[in-house]
C-alpha cells in the first residue's frame, strides 16, 4: 500500500512518523453544505471522535 500520512492521533491506526497503519483506506467527498473541510482543521487540534470530524472514512477512536 501506498504510504499514507495522518496526524490525527486519537485514531487506532495512527502510527510512528505520523502515519496511516490502517490495512485499508476509505475516502469520501468532504464537501459540507457550503464549505470544504480540510484535514487539520479540527480547531488547530490533532484530535477527533468520529469520522465526520475527519476527512478519512477509515477512522476508528482509540480505545
């Protein structure tokens, strides 16, 4: 698989070097409404809950 990076550290499948662990990745459109959501732009903050606060499909919360 392709080298995938991602900041996102509450992700399960987030690794060393800020990358993506994941054996599969799932993108969808992140149109919203009226404006584009841009990975990393979760109030300056490298945190997330949920998919839809991502740009990234594949993720699940760390447990």
């Amino acid at each position: 698989m392709t080298d995938v990076g991602c900041n996102v550290s509450s992700c399960t499948y987030w690794g060393k070097g800020d990358s993506c662990t994941a054996s599969r990745i799932e993108v969808q459109s992140n149109f919203r409404g009226s404006a584009y959501m841009e990975a990393g732009t979760l109030g300056g903050a490298n945190q997330a809950k949920t998919s839809s606060e991502t740009a990234c499909k594949t993720f699940k919360l760390k447990s």
